[in-house]
C-alpha cells in the first residue's frame, strides 16, 4: 500500500513541523513586547522609579516565563573598582527563594555587557562571568542597557527549573524591555538632575513633565487601540513636535526590505499630510545610512547646509523652501539592527534641552516598539498564510481527492454493469459522492472546521462511508458498531473521519481488497476505530511506505493533534488494519 504524490508534499510536512516552533517565539515575543509597553507606562508614571521597579521585574519574567529577574547597576567603589550591584528582584515561587544565590555584588564586570551585547549563561556549560545570574539557575540571559553612552547595568533572566535556548526572536524582545528600564531610570536621574540645579524653577518643571508624561501616556493608549502602524506614528509624532516647538517631523521607516526606506508619517506646521518629497528612498541613495550616526546610533543636531549627506532626493530643497534652520535627526534602533529615524525640523539653531531629550528618548523607545510589533504581525501573518496553505494541502488530499476517487472508482462499475439494471443504483450513487464532494471542497475553500456535530454523529458518517465504498461483485465494505455517543469534540470526530476516509481509499486504491471492515469501539478505557481489509497487504515496513507518500503521515498527524495514539500493522499477503486508540480522560 503506497501513494505517489510530488516530492513538494514533504516540504509541506517539513512546514507543518516547523510551524508550532516557530509560532511559539512569536507568541512569547509578542506577549514580551506587550509586556514591555505595561512596564514603560508603570515607569513613565510612577514618581520614584524603583518603586514600581518589582512589579516591572514581575510583568517581564511572566511573560520570559523565567523563574527569577533581577535587575543590577553598575557602580564605583572607594577604591575605583567597578560592581554589578542588585537592586531589585524578583522570584515567580516563594519556594525556591532559599535555593537562590544570597550575593547582592559581584566584581565581574563583563566586556561584552560593556559593548552592548546579551549574554547566555548555562550552569555547567557557560562560564558566568556576568555575576548577576543565580548560582542554582539551569540557564540564564543577561540584558545590559546603557545610559548616556555609558554602561548603567543589566537585567538578569533566569530559569531555575530547565536548561533552555532563548530564540533570537526572544532575546530581541527582552534588549526593548531593558532598554525600556534604561530609557526610565535616565528619566529618574535627569528628573533628579533637574530637581536638584533648578530648585527655583521647579513648578515650571513639573508642569513640562506632566505634559510630557501625558503625550507620552497618550501614545501608548494609542498603541494600544491602534492597529496602523502609520496612524500610530502620525499620532506620536504630531504630539511630540508640539511640545518640542518643531515646524515639522517626519519619521522614516525600513521593514525587513533593508534596500528601502520609507516615509511613515509626516507634520508640517502642525498638520498631518503627505510629504511634498518622494516617500521612499533606497540604501544607496541614502549615503547618511553608513555614516557616523548610524553607526553610533546617536541623535544628531544639524544645520539645514549640513543636510548634503543626507542625500534624501527632494529634502533639503524643502527645508529650504519652508525656511528651516536645523534638524535634529533620532535613529529607532530595534536589538542590533537601525530600522528607522525621527526627524524634527526647527527655525533656528537652538540645542535640545535635556528634558526635551528625555521626551525624544521616551518617543523613540514608544515608535521602536510599534515598528517591533508590526514586524511581528508581518511575521505572524506570514507564518499563518504558511499554515493555511498546508491546511488547504490537507483537506483537499483528505476530502476532495478521495470524493473523486470513489467517483472513478463507481464510474468502473459502471463501465462493467452498463448494460445491466443496476446502473441507476450505480449512478445515482456517483451522484451522492459528487454531492458530498462538493460540501468537502466548499468547507476547504471556506476555511471552514466541523464546530457543531454531524447529523447522526461519527457513527452515521462512518456507516455512510462504508455504503459508498461498497462496488457490488468486487468490494464489500461494511461498519461495524452502535450509535453510542463519542463524547468527543465535533472537530475531533471529524479528525477520525478523515483518518477512515484515507485508510479505505488505501484499501481500494491498493491493496486490491474484496473486504474491508471499519469498526468503532467505545472500551472502558478507550475509544479505538479501525479499518480492516483483505488486500495485498505492504511489502515493506509501514514506515518506509510513510516516506512515499502523503497519506500514511497525514493520518499519524491527524491522530496525534487530537490525542490519539495511531498505529498500522501489515504483512504481504495478509492484509493491513489501522487502528486510532483515543483515551476516554480526553474525550
């Protein structure tokens, strides 16, 4: 028993395998990602940074589902020598409090933490050089984030139960969340900063910072509510050129085409509209891409003259032509890669404040995460169009193919019985298949699942399969069972239809049986179909027969996606049986 189909079906099953893996970073990176916006809105709003700091640790570990986060300060001490310094934890169980390591300091000082990169410690494996991550920890990520040029600390994520990889995907996501805590405590020490040389002015202070808070606040309620990338950053960036003065702003946008820029939302005079230069540009044409401010992903304060290396087609004769006198230029950086800019337009030359740069921070953290979450839906949708294709793949292997199997198969006993009284019975059973056949490929097309029972249950549709399949004078086939209630879910019933449906049309296709037998049993401990002929049996292993074709391997995924424990035995000569055993506990 074989089937011959293209070598692209095992690409499919390659597809299909890799999918749940693949789904799952995603699904973690997404709720990281959600999870870091929660903690920069805790952060942006509390007073003392620290305070809320538990709770932010507690947001980013569920989501890592790690069993302990720790955050740690780079510091001086008496001597000059440098510290990790814990100043905050947290640990998912109470229980294993006591089996952590009670250090609080440690004179490592790694240089790759130094130079901005993460570090994967896995106890037994990786040295840890990082000194933050527990002694009993089975694996660890250490994120580090600076502030001002400068190394401020790091996030420790560790997993105390399991020895783990952490996809790249992942490790992306948890470098925003740090960079977020970062982004807050340069917040909490520029407010302090401020609080400290401008005593006299400080009404007028708090009153900047509470309309920077609430521009703030109002874009993550945005980004909250707003699906469109594009809406979002024209939401951002009208409210950050009004609190910064700016005539204009733009921010430009590059998505996994790395060869192309675009422009994704532009402010003119306080309005939101297109921009009256091209809207992309490529890498070549943007020679400013290679140049010092990518690479050090630092902001830049320019003069309008200065905008030559820029080299966007179109832009500098519109700064001209608006009478703009400088540009301060913001790169978004997303874990290691620049994937766009912020760019504010002003009438005259004066520097950036430093707590308008701190707003700028805090909006350019906000605009990276949106840019990180539409990367993901890209990626999400992509995976899913990859899902949909295999499902498709499946059903019209599993429902339209064996529908017109059993149509050519009846059209035979028609070529056979022509001249006899029982071609009405024949074709107007081809006609009843045609029907159903046309149900199956609606369903397909419909991306449709079985959600309410079939009509008479799993045990009419079998026995119904059973008439089909029987062609008088050569095949008989005929069910075996009562009309007992499954307990099974209507898509979980469906699942073993389609498994009977594949081993019959084997049968018939095949091994050349003259009986085939589907039987449905409801044992104490299990529910078990199977499917029994006569034929010619396999003259190979059921494995290797598996590796040709489409519909052996599709009917072990079936069972195995609802719980079942599949199984074929077969020898030559003797027949094949295919048997589904369900436990009764998953019914």
């Amino acid at each position: 028993m074989s089937s011959s189909y293209p070598a692209e079906e095992h690409d499919l099953d390659e597809i299909a395998r890799m999918l749940p893996l693949a789904g799952d970073a995603a699904k973690q990176r997404d709720s990281l990602l959600a999870a870091a916006a929660s903690a920069s809105r805790l952060l942006l709003e509390a007073s003392d940074v620290m305070a809320v700091m538990p709770k932010v640790l507690q947001l980013l570990g569920e989501a890592a589902e790690v069993d302990r986060t720790a955050l740690a300060l780079a510091e001086s001490g008496p001597d000059g020598d440098r510290y990790l310094v814990i100043k905050c934890e947290w640990i998912s169980d109470n229980t294993l409090r006591g089996a952590l390591s009670e250090r609080n300091k440690s004179p490592c000082f790694c240089p790759v933490l130094q130079a901005g990169r993460s570090v994967y410690v896995c106890r037994g494996v990786t040295d840890d050089s990082t000194g933050i991550a527990s002694d009993n920890a089975e694996s660890s990520v250490i994120v580090p984030f600076h502030v001002e040029d400068e190394y401020a600390g790091a996030v420790g994520f560790d997993d105390c139960r399991r020895t783990r990889e952490f996809n790249p995907a992942v490790v992306s996501a948890l470098e925003i969340a740090a960079s977020v805590i970062g982004a807050a405590l340069h917040r909490q020490q520029l407010m302090d900063t401020v609080r400290r040389e401008r005593e006299a002015a400080a009404e007028q202070r708090v009153a900047e910072l509470a309309n920077a808070n609430a521009t703030l606040r109002s874009n993550l309620e945005q980004l909250a509510n707003e699906s469109d990338l594009s809406s979002f950053l024209c939401h951002m960036l009208l409210e950050a050129t009004r609190q910064l003065g700016a005539a204009a702003g733009s921010v430009t946008v590059n998505f996994a085409d790395a060869d192309v820029w675009h422009v994704k939302a532009n402010i003119r005079n306080g309005q939101v509209e297109d921009p009256s230069y091209r809207a992309t540009a490529t890498t070549d044409e943007l020679t400013w891409t290679r140049c010092t401010a990518t690479a050090s992903r630092e902001p830049v304060h320019l003069a309008i003259d200065e905008l030559t290396s820029l080299q966007w087609p179109g832009v500098l004769e519109y700064h001209k032509r608006e009478g703009h006198k400088s540009v301060y230029i913001l790169p978004l950086v997303f874990g290691s890669q620049t994937v766009g800019f912020i760019m504010l337009a002003f009438r005259n030359h004066a520097p950036i404040l430093s707590e308008h740069s701190e707003l700028l921070v805090a909006v350019a953290q906000q605009a990276t995460l949106a840019i990180g979450l539409k990367r993901l839906a890209i990626s999400a949708k992509n995976a899913a169009v990859l899902a949909e294709r295999n499902r498709i793949g499946q059903e019209i292997h599993d429902g339209l193919a064996q529908a017109f199997t059993g149509i050519l198969m009846q059209l035979g006993a028609v070529e056979e019985v022509a001249m006899t009284a029982d071609v009405a019975q024949v074709v107007a059973r081809i006609r009843d298949i045609a029907r159903e056949g046309l149900q199956e490929a609606r369903r397909s097309v419909l991306a449709l699942k079985p959600s309410e029972p079939r009509p008479g249950g799993l045990e009419l549709a079998l026995r119904q399969l059973a008439e089909r399949s029987t062609l008088a004078g050569r095949v008989a086939c005929k069910f075996e069972g009562e009309a007992t209630p499954t307990g099974l879910a209507p898509e979980h019933e469906h699942e073993l239809l389609r498994i009977a449906q594949e081993a019959v049309s084997n049968a018939l296709r095949h091994a050349r049986a003259a009986t085939i037998v589907i039987a449905l049993v409801l044992e104490p401990s299990a529910l078990v179909l199977s499917i029994t002929d006569d034929g010619i049996g396999m003259y190979e292993k059921p494995e290797r027969h598996a590796q040709q074709g489409f519909g052996l391997t599709n009917m072990r995924e079936r069972a195995q996606a609802i719980g079942g424990k599949w199984s074929v035995t077969s020898a030559q000569d003797k027949g094949t049986q295919v048997v589904v055993r369900i436990p009764r506990e998953r019914s």
